[in-house]
C-alpha cells in the first residue's frame, strides 16, 4: 500500500463515453476531476470500427476515435486523465477511498463510478480473432446491424435480449439464424414467440457454435453442430452477433454499492445517486437496458451535476 494519500475533489472510475462525459463536465465546475481509464481505456467503443449513430458525426466515426476526441476534450478543460485501475475501494466513511493498481490510496470527497460492462463472448479463437480485427463479430445488433443491411447473419442467445436482437436484425438482413444451445429459449413466452412467427428468422435448437469462418479479414460463414445429433452445418454469413449477455465490471464495489441480481449498480431512479451519499454512477455499469454510447454519455453528465450538487450541498 502506499505510505502517501492523495486527497481529490472528484475522482473518475473508468473512461469510455459515461466517464469522459462526467471529466468534462466536472472540470468545467472546477472540480478538478481525477481520471483513471481502467483495464479498457475508451470501455467497448474502442472494439467498434465504425460508430454512425452518435449525434454530430454525419460521416460516421471509428470508436477509438471518438474516444480520442472525447479524451481530448476532457483534458481541454483541465480534467486528469491517468492510467491505472481502481483495486480495492472503501466507502464506509464520509472521505471515500479508493486503492489503484494495489499501490495508490486516494481519498475522494466524489467517486463517478464509470467502468462499464463487458459483453460475454464464446471464447473461440476464431469468434476472438474477427472480433478484434472489426471483421464481422458484434455483441451489439443496435450499434452494427445497420452494416449488414440485405445480407445473411448468425446470432446465438436464448434469452429477451438475443430475441429482441434477432428481431431487430430481421428488419434489416435479408435472413438472421438464430442458434440456441438448448431444446428451448429463456426469453419470455412473448417474445420467443416474436421470433418464431418472424418468417427470414431461421432457429435452430440444440445448436452451438464450434468455429467462425472467415478469409482471414472478414466473416464468411459459421460451422455450428446440432448437439442431439451430431451434425455439422456450415451457414453463410458476413456477420455473427453474440447475445449472451453483458457482465458489469462493478465486483469490487460489491461490499458498499447496492447491486441487482446480475451485478449491475442499482440508482436511485432519475438521478445517478447510489446508495452511499457522494458516490454515483453513470454508464453501462448501471444501464442493462440500452447500451448506447449516447445514453452512456447523459448520465456521465447526470453523475458530474450531481457531483457538483452534492459538494455545493457540503459547503452550505
């Protein structure tokens, strides 16, 4: 442990757009915020090769660059962006105390809690490989389907989201196959129901995944295996979108924060309170329901004003 304690108005868990956000607008308030970028510095976006819907990008954007600008910007207004993640925390006392990298204390008069959520993949070298060259893997229909308009793509899931995601995709690709590992879904009746009766939705139950087929570059198709028989199937496709769920990087919060059932930080409704006074959320880390970098970036605004609040709140 450190034999030094830093002393900070305001420090910043994780980057990405909730995060940077939360810097800009906490620096504007002269609150001389402290960041630090986490294990993924960016968060998910910097694994997104085009981003095309996020408001004042008409031409589009990759995510790494966006990240750099949203970066930028925050050290612009004076924001401390550093490298490292947080450890160990301790928000049992008024001053709130976080440890980086097992080495740094910081005692914290506001923590913004920012450090996201990290898509479940199948952990195939292939799925892996496309996944980070932006070939063609996606753990997110809203964010790429619209690069697969009029083509053939591959989602496996069995749950509301997967559903929700094949539907979606339905409307833009000229077929979806859906893969389901088991002989039936864990969405809810309604909506497994939605897909069955979508008619360019093809399921295939008791069918998993066994290789991602590409040219190297980009994704040609999927070899999957019906798990009662045997058989071996290999299915065009130029896009295999995974929709097994998201786990919230939030475990060493566990032990002050509130969380749901599924790890996610539970706010207080309309703001990005938490359950200890001065410490708030913003981003994927509390958001299972929309994912978006835009969303992620209003409540990294929502958690820096209510940071501000909190203090002004302090000093009166």
């Amino acid at each position: 442990m450190s034999d030094t304690i830093e002393k900070v108005k305001c420090l910043i868990i994780g980057s990405g757009p909730a995060g940077y956000t939360a810097a800009i607008y906490a620096a504007r308030a002269n609150m001389n915020p402290v960041l630090y970028q986490g294990q993924q510095p960016g968060g998910q976006l910097t694994t997104t090769n085009e981003v095309e819907n996020f408001p004042g990008y008409p031409e589009g954007v990759t995510g790494p660059e966006m990240m750099v600008q949203l970066q930028e910007q925050a050290k612009r207004f004076g924001s401390d962006i550093r490298d490292g993640w947080a450890t160990k925390v301790d928000f049992s006392g008024a001053i709130h105390k976080v440890w980086i990298n097992d080495t740094i204390e910081i005692h914290a008069e506001t923590v913004i809690i920012s450090t996201g959520a990290s898509a479940k993949y199948l952990g195939l070298e292939s799925e892996q490989h496309y996944l980070k060259l932006g070939g063609g893997v996606s753990a997110c229909a809203v964010c790429d389907g619209f690069f697969y308009r009029n083509q053939e793509v591959v989602i496996v899931g069995a749950g509301d989201s997967a559903c929700e995601e094949a539907h979606y995709l339905s409307k833009l690709c000229k077929k979806v196959t859906m893969l389901v590992r088991s002989d039936k879904f864990r969405a809810s009746k309604i909506m497994a129901e939605r897909v069955q009766k979508t008619e360019n939705i093809e399921i295939l139950m008791h069918t998993e995944t066994e290789e991602v087929l590409g040219d190297g570059q980009v994704v040609t198709g999927v070899k999957a295996k019906n798990r009662a028989t045997g058989e071996v199937v290999e299915i065009p496709a130029t896009g295999f979108f995974v929709a097994i769920g998201h786990k919230p990087n939030t475990d060493i919060f566990a032990d002050y924060i509130t969380l749901d059932e599924t790890g996610y930080i539970v706010n207080v409704p309309g703001s990005s309170k938490t359950n200890v006074p001065g410490v708030f959320v913003a981003g994927d880390a509390a958001d299972h329901v929309y994912r978006q970098a835009i969303t992620a970036a209003g409540t990294g605004c929502m958690a820096a004003l209510d940071a501000e609040r909190y203090l002004a709140a302090k000093e009166n």
